[in-house]
C-alpha cells in the first residue's frame, strides 16, 4: 500500500502546473462598461428622459424664489414697524403740541378780556 501512495505523489509532482496567464481584465472592463450603459440607457427611460432632473432644477429656482421674497416680506415688516413708531412718535408730540396750543388760546383769551379785543 506504502508503494502506492508513493506512485501517487510522484505522479502529482512530476507534472506540470497550468497557469493561466492571459489578460482577462479587457473581458471585464467591458462587461462593467456595457452594465453600465445598460443600467443609465434604462433609468433614462424609466425617468421620462431627464425630466425629473428639469422639476429638481424648477423646485430648486422655486426656493431660492421663496427666499427672495421671504427676505423682502422681513425689509417691508421692519419697514412699518419703523413707520409706525415713527408715526406714534409725531403723534405723541402733536399730541403736547395741541396741549400747549389750547393752553396758549386760553391764555389769549383771559388777556382779552383784562384789556379788551385788539383792533385788526
């Protein structure tokens, strides 16, 4: 039985190991490439030739739109709050003015009647 192994052995050493050596890479280099125009060939068609990149684009214009008009409603807001305390302001002062005014007219009058109406 000894001698049967050893047959064996020598029979898987003495031959000789086949490598492969030739370039398989170009093989997959374009099945890759061929997957890969498939695969956008595909989703191409599934999303109707590139108009969902046309309303991502609309959606993106459409915020920066938003934006815009957000920031002008925010300058306009700020624009009437200062108005209207400018306008409460002027009308807080035309409110002492008339204070004084009637004061005033009061006080005429009391001087007309000590020394009588002024001829015009």
């Amino acid at each position: 039985m000894s001698n049967i192994s050893k047959k064996r052995n020598n029979s898987l050493t003495r031959k000789k190991v086949k490598i492969r050596i030739d370039r398989i890479w170009p093989n997959y280099l374009t099945i890759v490439l061929l997957s890969i125009l498939i695969t956008s060939t595909l989703f191409y068609k599934v999303y109707d030739g590139g108009q969902l990149t046309g309303f991502l684009l609309k959606i993106a214009e459409l915020e920066s739109i938003n934006k815009e008009q957000n920031k002008n409603i925010l300058e306009t807001s700020l624009e009437i709050q200062m108005r209207s305390i400018s306008y409460d302001k002027l009308a807080q002062e035309l409110k002492v003015i008339k204070e004084q005014n009637t004061e005033l007219k009061a006080d005429v009058l009391f001087y007309e009647k000590i020394v009588g109406k002024r001829p015009k």
